[in-house]
C-alpha cells in the first residue's frame, strides 16, 4: 500500500497474496513490484502461504521473467520458511 507522508510517498516492504488465485496474484504483485522499485526499495517479502505450492511455484515463475526482480529466495523459517520468498529488486 502507498501513503503519502509529507511530500513522499511510502510503501510496505510485503504483500500478503494468500487465497488469491495466481492470475489475481500476478496482477496484485506486478503493481506492488513497480511501486516498490519506483519509491527505492531493494528488497520485499511475498506472503504466499504453504498449501499445495500451486500459487508459490506460479509466482515464482512470474518473478523470473519480472524485470525488475534480481533474485528471490525462501524466507528464513522465522519470518515464513517455504511460505514466504524474499524478493530483491534492481
């Protein structure tokens, strides 16, 4: 989500996607990744939940054709393990 405070513009460093399809998911994270890069930030966290790994392994397959993603990696088992990825930016 972006928030203006003063005159620049924040955003949170994750997005929870959890329950959408992977359609849904790919638009919802294609935006959040533009907005990310544009207000400099290096680094996100995707929270995409466990399940089946349907919507993991779809976006993770998005991530590799995104432009502005460097790499993407599994998050540590405290902030979500296979659950989570950590996603740098350029």
């Amino acid at each position: 989500r972006l928030s203006l405070v003063g005159s620049e513009m924040c955003i949170r460093d994750r997005i929870d996607v959890r329950g959408m399809t992977v359609s849904e998911a790919e638009s919802v994270l294609g935006k959040f990744i533009d907005d990310a890069v544009f207000t400099g930030l290096s680094k996100v966290l995707l929270i995409h939940g466990k399940g089946t790994g349907a919507l993991r392994k779809g976006l993770q397959n998005y991530l590799k054709h995104n432009k502005f993603v460097l790499s993407f990696s599994f998050a540590d088992i405290s902030e979500g393990g296979t659950g989570v990825t950590i996603v740098n930016l350029k």
